[in-house]
C-alpha cells in the first residue's frame, strides 16, 4: 500500500494487476475525466450490510399481517421461478 498527499489531502492506494479482458470493460465504461477507481465505485457496489439491516428490522417490528402478506408474495416468486427453470 502506497500513501501519498494528493490534492484531495492524504490517499492511501494499492497496485492491481488486471488482464487485458478486464482493462478493456473498464475502459469501456469509463467517463470523462472519471479516475479507474471511481468507475470502479460506481460499477461494483457495496456488498448490502447484512447484521446493520437486521438490527435496523429488529427496532422496527412489523405487524403479523405484513409478515404474512411477505411470506405469501416470497411463496408465489418462489414458485414462479421453479416453473421457469
């Protein structure tokens, strides 16, 4: 890892090394003026906060009949995706 002062004040960076194949897509939906790194944020996104989202959930019961009504539309995609595979 790399450290440096940069005109946004101090930056730590790391050296990848990507195959052509990955270059080439990154280029290819690169903006102007926009750095790897950021089409690389705006690409990729953060993978979701699983235990933040529980906790959260966990404040904020919701009523049996809402969990029911969950529960019943997660049963139909369910059985909406099988038929299709």
């Amino acid at each position: 890892m790399y450290v440096h002062i940069g005109k946004d004040g101090v930056v730590a960076t790391k050296t990848i090394t990507i195959d052509v194949e990955a270059y080439d897509r990154l280029k290819a939906v690169q903006k102007e003026d926009e750095s790897f790194s950021q089409v690389i944020k705006r690409v990729v996104r953060k993978p979701p906060d699983v235990r933040g989202f529980l906790k959260r959930i966990e404040k904020q019961p919701i009523s049996e009949e809402a969990a029911a009504a969950i529960g019943s539309h997660v049963k139909r995609r369910r059985r909406a995706s099988d038929r299709r595979r």
